[in-house]
C-alpha cells in the first residue's frame, strides 16, 4: 500500500493552550513525510471529523495520524474504515493533562509523542485477518453433568450445534447422586426435588444438541473453529470438527479416607455428605454400623477444607449442602438431635433465610474446631471440640452419625505433573508449585505443550484473570462449574450460560479472524520470517498460551487462531523474525530512534517507558485525568505485554542516550493479573540478559528498572516516574549522548 499520511492535532481539551500547535505541525511537516497536516479546535465533532473524511476523499490520505486523546477514547469515532491506518499520538491525557502548560518541557514532550506517533505510521502495515477454512462454529462440551448440561441448552438456545459427551451411561453428572437441591424458591426453606428426568430430556430433546453418552474426548487438535476431536464410544470412533470447547467435568469429593483424625475409616458411623445423599436416595436413612435409625446427628463443616494439610480453599458449596441435609434430618425425624461444627457457615444470599430457618428448629450451631471423636463405649459417638465463641471445651451427647462435609477436588487434579516451560538457558520461566499445577487426560490435547489445560493452585484451570472469566491457557476451550473452581449448583448455571456465550464469542470473531480476548477484534497475527529461523524454540516455549507447535526439526508451527496476539514470541525470538503488520521489533525501535535527546549540558535527561497497554498506560491516563503531575522527561510507547519487549530496544534506548528505562507491567506470581498470564514476568526474566546489556556499555543497574502496576495503582505513577527521575539525576547523564 502507497501511503499517504495526513496529520490532525487537535486544539480542544485545553491541547490549543497549552502547546504551541504550530510548532508541533513544523516536526510533521519537517521531519517527516507527511501530505496533510491540520489542526482543528475539536477533532472529534462533526466539523473536525469531515476535515479528515475530506482529505481521505479528495487527497487520498489513507494513514490518519490523530493527535489529541488517548488511544484508549474515541476509538469509534475515529474510525475510518479498515483500509486506513489510524495511528492515535496521546496529546491530552499523557501531556497536558498531566503537565504544566506553555512550558519547554511539556512542549518538547508533546513533540516526541507525534514523532513516535509518525514513525509507527510510517512502518504499520494493514493487518490481513486470517480465516481459517473449514471452519467449524460447533461447540463440544465436554461433560454432562449440571453445568455441561445448561451450557449445551444455553449454546443451543442461541443457535449453535453442540457435542455433548459425557463418559457415563446417563446425563446428570453429580446430579444423579443427590436427593434435594437447596431451596431455590421462596420462601427459601425447603430443599427442592431435583427434577433430574425433565431437564435431562429437555436437553436430548433439543435438535441442535447431539449426546454421545459412554463417551470419551480421545483427542483433540488443531486450533478454534478449526478443532478435530475424536470421541470414542464404546468400540465406536467419532470425529467432530469444532469452534470452541467447554470443559464441564466438574469435581470429585475430596478422599474421606485422609480424613482419619476425624474418625473416617475408623468408625463406620462416620460418613461423607455424599453418602448422606446416597441414603436419603435410597430411603434407607439407618447408621451403617447396626441398621438402626438415625436420631442424632453431628455434622463437621470444613472436613479437610481451608486447612494447608489437606484443601487449603473452601469448597463454597459444603455448608449450604449441610444445611440442606440438617433438613433431610429434621424431616425424616424432628426430634431428631442435629450438632453442627463449623469454622464460618458461609450462607450467602437467599440461604442466609434457609440457615436462620433451620436455627429455629432446634439445631446445635457450633462455632468451633473439633478435637476428638471416640465411641461411649455402646456403639455411640461423642464429639469434643473447642468452642470458639467462648474458648471453652465442649463434649457433645453420645450421636448415632457423623458427618464430614468434604471439599471439592477438580476432575483436572489428576494425573502428570505440570511442567513449567523452560528458557533458553534450560531455566524455568514460571515458577510451579510443586504437585499443585497437574494435568490431567480429560481432553488430551495434541499441542507441543501438553495433552491438557494447565491449572493454576489446587489443580483448578482456572485463568486468574480477573477481567475474563472463564479463560483458560488455551485459546477456545472455557473450563465452567466446579471443575473451574469450586461452586455450588446455582453458580455453576451462571457459570455454564458465561462459558457458552464466551465459546460462541470465540467461534464467532475467529471466524472473521479476529482475536477474541484480551485483543478483542485485532485481525493481526505473528509472522515469521522463517528463513532466519534458527530452531531454538524459544518462541514454542515461551507462548502462554500453547500457540505454536513444531515440527520434527523444531521449526515453530503457528496456529493463528489460537493466538491473541501478545507478541511474546516477538519478544522471545533472538532472531527478531517474529512480527505482526501493526507491531514489530523494528517499529518500536524506530518510535524510540525518534525521539529526541538533549546533550548533557541541556539538562533535560530523558526516560522511556515501556508500558503494558492493559493496566499501566490507561493507568497513565487515569493519572492524566484526575491531573496528577508527573516527571516531563518520560516518553511512554504503549507494548501489548511486557512480555513482548525485545531487549534490542533497551540497547538501542540506552546507546541513544536515553538515561533511564522504566518497564511497567502488571502483577506477576501466582495471583498474576498479567492478561497474558506470565508476561510482565517474562519480562522480569529477561532482565538478567538487561544486566549484560548495562555491563557491556559499562552502565549502572539502576538505569533499567520495573514496576508492577494495576489500573487502580495510578495515583502511584507520579511518584513512581519523579522518583526514577531524581535516581538518574543522582547517576548523572547516559556518556553515550551525542553519539
Ligand atoms: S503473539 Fe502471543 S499468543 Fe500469539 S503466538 Fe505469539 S506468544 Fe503466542
Ligand atoms: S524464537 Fe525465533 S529463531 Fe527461535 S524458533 Fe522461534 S522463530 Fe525460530
């Protein structure tokens, strides 16, 4: 494409008062190549918007260079059509809004801004979406229990075919097993039949859904919209190409059998809430030790749950469900005796009504920690605890069960360790709790990385992310219900209809070759110049989100629809091959050629920012709004994920002259909110190879530094940036000046 860049600055929002436009329209004109530059009052009302249609129709400009507000604002109405280039240069928030007006410092800051903003332009390409052949917008769920279930009628309801295999005889998962849900209805007292039949042949009912029971996912491969399974049923094999994946396996109870300090194993008396259920199901309601009706009772909460021996979390559901069971007691039998122990009894919302009920029925609520457990010598058991209300012992009556309220364990907890991807070095790039982050063979994946979604703590593959529920480490596949994290059966509903509208999202943008999520819309994809590829793998490895085969030789083997455009590979790759239309090594490290650096007698030293565009810059903005005032000397280029720096612009700032360089990314670790899971840590890794850039220009450490920061951290960035500022002062300027 032969460009034609015109140039809009924006004089309203106070951009006109505070800076000299007309010199800033001399560094388009003269320093650039540029066929249009104008300035306007107010861009983005009518009249300024016809300014820049105009000269698109008339003089043929197709790269519209924006300078005015942040990029984060506007998006829409600044939005020409896709064959034009709009590149957004940050006059408003991230200068004068958050700098003095009419002042050297805040103009010559503005100045770099449009350079940068002119030299992206010069190199963005137009992104060409990829559209995958064959597609596929089905949706395979896997798993037909509760959550399996309403995400195959909800994804079905909308419109879409739907796979729902579940490995047992009959839909209904944990379903089948239970007497009564809790109370639903109000006034929230009574626990509610199941109804299991109805709604099961709801779903085997509706046309669009096709139920494989006795069913296995064999594999899967390929990437969203273009995903081939193969189900097998009993001696059968199936093959279904499809869009998008939710896994709905659900969890199991947590092993009793550890449980032994709680009597478990030791007296048959002693059972689970699940073999409550099982009891009430099947009418016979009698102690296991003698068959005779049960008129006492004591129910543990929190059995083996929120204790680092055994579920450092609280299975959510388990105290709900007892309170549901002490009714399956007090109706069975009201002078029924009914104990319960509990650490907090977590009844949110409407079951708040179902336990202040219950409390006037004659149950024994505990706030405290049992300690023992013995048999009276006729059969019976006595329970001790230690009341923490009133920090005194107690010692129940002699009762004829005990009940364990046992945790919840995901369905993906079980099997192979997860192994963390290593760095070039062979090191570990992300740190992984030992036995915590496991896979498991429920969709036995067929990617370089592994057959299956990894977890995060406890085994849940569960994405942290706190602005995208449902995510996973694979692109396409949404864990929903309990296998996510723990739940109890009304979230689990939410949690299947978020799943399937997350899955019908993904089928439908990766059709149009878009990225679903964070990106959302973004048609571009990682290109590799393969004929410089040198196989070190780096970029398979360090993908979070399993990406990029290889084959034999180890060329990486992109799957565009499985990536979301991070462009950690491109900061991973030694080589620099790896480029997207619209970002690349070379682009940012023109932007940061351009900008201008004083000579040490000046005094006016020079920062670059790099910083995360999800959290960091529109934290800068957030700063720029509520006119926070920051250091003048930062030039901020906004990178997808820290992840995707390349070291090469470090080296390039720092021989330029550039005295300091701040990375700002998001929060790393086990509670990340990287939206690209391990990139700001990545980036943190790649600092030891920053230290031998310093030491080979005989450079002080503290010249490069990074920050973690979320959005809401904004109202710390001025301290952050004026900090870093007067270090450098302290370090004097870069020597390499004027070079
Ligand atoms: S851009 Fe991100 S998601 Fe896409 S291949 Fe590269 S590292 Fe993977
Ligand atoms: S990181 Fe670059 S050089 Fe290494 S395998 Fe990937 S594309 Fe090839």
């Amino acid at each position: 494409m032969e460009k034609k860049v015109g140039v809009y600055i924006c004089q309203g929002c106070g951009i006109g008062d505070a800076l000299d436009v007309e010199a800033l329209k001399s560094v388009a004109t003269d320093e650039f190549d540029v066929a249009v530059c104008k300035s306007h009052e107010c861009l983005c009302h009518k009249p300024g918007i016809e300014l820049i249609k105009n000269d698109i129709k008339s003089d043929g400009v197709n790269v519209v260079v924006i300078a005015a507000c942040s990029p984060r604002v506007m998006y829409d109405v600044f939005d020409f059509g896709s064959d034009k280039i709009v590149e957004r240069v940050n006059l408003r928030e991230q200068v004068v809004w958050s700098h003095p007006p009419q002042d050297e410092d805040t103009q010559m800051l503005a100045e770099d801004q449009l350079r940068m903003g002119l030299a992206k332009a010069a190199e963005v390409e137009l992104p060409e979406p990829f559209v995958a052949e064959d597609l596929s917008k089905k949706i395979l769920v896997v798993g037909g229990g509760l959550t399996g279930m309403v995400a195959a009628r909800e994804a079905a309801r909308a419109g879409y075919d739907v796979v729902l295999v579940e490995k047992e005889p009959e839909l209904g998962g944990y379903l089948r097993k239970i007497y009564k849900l809790p109370p639903a209805t109000p006034p929230y007292e009574k626990p509610e039949d199941v109804k299991l039949d109805e709604f099961v042949s709801e779903i085997t009912s509706l046309d669009k859904v096709t139920v494989y029971t006795n069913a296995t996912v064999a594999s899967i491969e390929g990437a969203p919209c273009m995903f081939d399974a193969i189900i097998v049923q009993g001696s059968k094999e199936i093959k279904e190409r499809v869009g998008a994946i939710v896994l709905a396996t659900g969890a199991v109870p947590y092993d009793a059998s550890k449980l032994e300090h709680l009597g478990f194993g030791k007296y048959s008396d002693v059972v689970t809430i699940q073999q409550v259920e099982e009891m009430f199901l099947s009418g016979e309601v009698k102690r296991p030790s003698n068959g005779q009706p049960v008129n006492s009772v004591a129910f543990i909460l929190c059995a083996g749950s929120r204790d680092p021996e055994h579920l450092p979390y609280c299975s959510s559901s388990c105290c709900v469900e007892v309170l549901k069971q002490v009714s399956y007691f007090k109706e069975n039998n009201p002078d029924c005796t009914v104990y319960v122990f509990y650490k907090d009894l977590r009844a949110t919302g409407v079951y708040e009504l179902f336990y202040k009920h219950l409390q006037k029925q004659k149950v024994f609520f505990i706030k405290g920690d049992v300690t023992g457990i013995e048999d009276d010598g006729s059969g019976n058991l006595v329970l001790t605890a230690e009341d923490n209300l009133t920090r005194s012992p107690i010692m129940t009556e002699a009762v004829d069960l005990v009940v364990l309220a046992t945790g919840m364990v995901p369905t993906t907890a079980f099997g192979e360790p997860y192994k963390a991807p290593t760095s070039e070095e062979g090191e570990e790039v992300e740190e992984v709790p030992p036995d915590t982050i496991l896979v498991s063979n429920l969709l036995n994946l067929k990617y370089r990385q592994g057959p299956e979604i990894p977890a995060l703590k406890y085994g849940f593959p569960d994405s942290n992310f706190i602005c995208f529920p449902y995510e996973s480490r694979r692109t396409g596949i949404y864990p929903a219900g309990s296998v996510r994290s723990p739940m109890d059966y009304v979230r689990a509903i939410d949690d299947a209809a978020g799943a399937a509208m997350k899955a019908i999202q993904c089928v439908e943008l990766t059709s149009q070759g878009k990225a679903v999520h964070p990106r959302a819309g973004d048609t571009s994809f990682p290109e590799f110049f393969m004929q410089r590829c040198t196989q070190c793998k780096r970029c398979t490895e360090e993908c979070p989100f399993g990406a990029i085969n290889e084959d034999e030789k180890g060329n990486p083997l992109p799957n565009p629809t499985r990536c979301r455009r991070c462009g950690v590979c491109m900061g991973a790759c030694p080589e620099r091959i790896i480029s997207f239309k619209n970002y690349s090594v070379g682009m940012i490290g023109n932007m940061i050629k351009v900008i201008n650096v004083p000579d040490e007698y000046e005094e006016k030293p020079r920062i670059l920012v790099l910083a995360c565009e999800n959290d960091a810059y529109p934290a800068l903005d957030m700063a720029g709004l509520r006119r926070l005032q920051y250091n003048p000397w930062v030039r901020v280029i906004p990178l997808r994920c820290l992840g995707s720096m390349n070291i090469i612009w470090i080296a390039d700032a720092l021989s330029k002259g550039i005295d300091g360089i701040l990375l700002l990314g998001c929060k790393y670790g086990d509670d990340y909110q990287c939206h690209f899971i391990k990139g700001s840590e990545l980036a943190n890794v790649r600092m030891s190879k920053i230290k031998e850039t310093l030491d080979r220009l005989v450079l002080e450490s503290e010249r490069v530094r990074v920050e973690e920061v979320s959005i809401t951290d904004y109202h710390k960035l001025p301290k952050i940036l004026d900090e870093f500022a007067e270090k450098l002062e302290e370090l004097g300027p870069n020597p390499y000046k004027g070079f």
